[in-house]
C-alpha cells in the first residue's frame, strides 16, 4: 500500500522512541510533602496513605537521607503541632513544630531545600485556614497573621515559602513582610488554582485539619471553573508570586496547561493525597501496576505543562528515574 506517512516509523525501536520523546522528566524538579509532628522517636503510619509517615524530629533523618539517596533535593513541610487554638499560635510561634524541624533540617541536611506549607488550618481549634469571624474566615484580619507566619519560617531557615490558605492578597502581603524582615530572597510558591478538592480527604487524616464545621469553599475554587483560575494566577504573579501552582493534579491537567500558556514563571503542580491513595488502594489490590501508574500520572502534569512536581511519591520517581525505567 502507497502511504507516505507513516506515524509508526518512530515508534519502531526504543532507542527512536527515546529520541524523539516530548516530555522529559528531571530528579531536579520533583518535591517531596513531609509531615512533622510532636514527641519523640515516631514514624506513624498515616491510616489512609499507607507507605506514608508523620515523622517526630528525632526520625525525620531517615526519610531525608532517603530522598537524599534518591536523589530528592527538595522537601515541603506540613507541621501537626500538639495544641492548637482559635488563632493558631502554634504556626508563628518561634519555638513551633515547623521552626524546629526546620532548625534541624538544615544541621543536619544543609543541603535539601526546604519549602514550608504556608496554613493555619493545622494549627486552627476550627480547622479553618484563617482567622474567623462569625463562620466564616476574615480574609484581611488573617492576611497579618499569614505574613508573621511566614516571617517565622524565614527566620528558622525557610528556603521558600508556599501559602496555601487561597486568602485574597496574601502573597502581597507575605512579600512585603519578607522583604520587610530581610528575607527579599526568599521566593514565594503560591497554590494560585487550589480547588475545594475531595481529593484532599486523606490529607486531613494525616495533618488532623478537618474543618470543625463547614467546608473551605468560600476561600477555595470552585471546580467547576477554569477561568477563575487564570484570574487567580495573574493576581498572585502581579502580587510577586515567583511560583504558582494548580492542585491537585490529577483531574486538573486542562488548568495547569491553560496556566502554562499564561505565565512566565515555573508552574507546579501538586499531586495531592488522594491520588496517592486512590493508586495506593487499586495497586494493594493487583487491580493496576503501581509502578506504571505513577510514572504516567507525573508524566501526565508534566506534558501538560509542569516545571515542578509535588508528590507523596517523589522518591519512587527519583528511583525510576536513576534506573533508567522514567525520564
Ligand atoms: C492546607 C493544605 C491542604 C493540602 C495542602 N495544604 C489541605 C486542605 O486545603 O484542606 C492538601 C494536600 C493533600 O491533599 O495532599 N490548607
């Protein structure tokens, strides 16, 4: 048969696959969600993420030479503080569960960037991501209590901070603390396009940050919309985001690609809990390849225009990629 073009020719061996691949994946730009928690000498199983621990200081090193190992350079904390109170203290307070682990971190691992989830529904006695006000969150009254938090992580050793409360005009507001602390080097991660998500179910069992009434979808998106999210994008890179990013990933590769078209800074994407779960859950059961199945989620949000990739499994990435099976 007469056919000039024949699309298979480039898929006749692997070495021509390889070539003309569109889509490349680097160790460099993958993070990893790690979680602290109070006590001593704990790793506990997060019920819903098996495979995934919160880790009290004293054992956080042995994820971090893991990742290490893997080839894993960079972290993003979520602090589980003991207490927690109407205003959650526990997430400025200079001696808290995140300035001390991040202390720790940077003894003992100068080397791993370290990225701080920037949220007060922690460290909140209503699990609400601010200040509330009736109930409901003041969106102005919170701003001041989210740029002392981010000072307070600058100044235990924050590398860059990444608030993911979705107030509005808090990365102006978080700039100008830094800046006006000495910290103008410090970049700021916003999660610009956070949807109110299901996906974040198992997230909450880990952290214990349920909301203690309601739901977060007066400050969270609606996921039934796109372009909200380009307007949320643009506010936070005029307010001085360095980084924005869509979460979660996983149903969202429509809006991280619009995103990419629109910006000019790095775009990440966050591959959130329970996507981890639901691969974790459906592999535990021989119903999919895990292996596979994580290698073409990442490649996913990636292709569709991620620089940066947050995901519970980053090590097993950085692994697959070091063995030559990803990349
Ligand atoms: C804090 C925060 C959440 C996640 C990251 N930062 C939870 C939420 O907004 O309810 C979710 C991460 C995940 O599900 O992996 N606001």
């Amino acid at each position: 048969m007469e056919l000039i073009n024949r699309p298979r020719r480039l898929r006749t061996s692997p070495v021509l696959r390889k070539m003309v691949r569109e889509t490349r994946i680097d160790r460099s730009s993958l993070v990893y969600p790690m979680f602290v928690t109070e006590g001593t000498n704990k790793t506990e199983e997060i019920a819903s993420m098996p495979g995934q621990y919160r880790y009290s200081i004293d054992r956080m090193g042995e994820k971090l030479m893991q990742l290490t190992q893997a080839g894993v350079s960079s972290v993003m904390l979520f602090g589980i503080p003991e207490h927690k109170d109407e205003t959650g203290s526990g997430a400025y307070a200079s001696d808290g569960i995140v300035q001390r682990a991040l202390q720790a971190a940077k003894k003992d691992f100068p080397k791993i960037y370290m990225i701080t989830d920037l949220c007060m529904c922690e460290y909140t006695s209503h699990g609400h991501c601010g200040i509330l006000c009736g109930q409901d969150v003041d969106n102005d009254r919170t701003l001041s209590y989210l740029a002392q938090i981010a000072v307070s992580q600058a100044q235990a050793g924050a590398d860059m901070i990444a608030p993911s409360d979705m107030m509005d005009g808090r990365v102006a507001a978080i700039r100008r603390a830094l800046d006006q602390n000495g910290f103008d080097e410090v970049p700021i991660m916003a999660y610009s396009a956070k949807y109110a998500s299901s996906f974040y179910g198992p997230f909450r069992d880990a952290a214990d940050s349920a909301p203690a009434f309601g739901d977060r979808r007066s400050y969270q998106m609606d996921y039934h919309n796109r372009r909200e999210a380009l307007k949320e994008v643009a506010l936070d890179v005029e307010e001085g985001a360095d980084i924005v990013m869509v979460k979660p990933a996983m149903a969202y590769a429509d809006i991280i690609r619009q995103v990419r078209q629109l910006v000019h800074v790095p775009v990440a994407a966050y591959s959130v809990s329970g996507e981890y779960a639901m691969i974790k859950a459906a592999s535990a059961a021989g119903w999919i390849q895990e292996e596979q199945v994580v290698a073409e989620a990442a490649v996913c949000a990636y292709r569709a225009g991620a620089d940066i990739y947050i995901s519970y499994y980053a090590q097993e990435l950085a692994q697959y990629i070091k063995e030559g099976k990803l990349g």
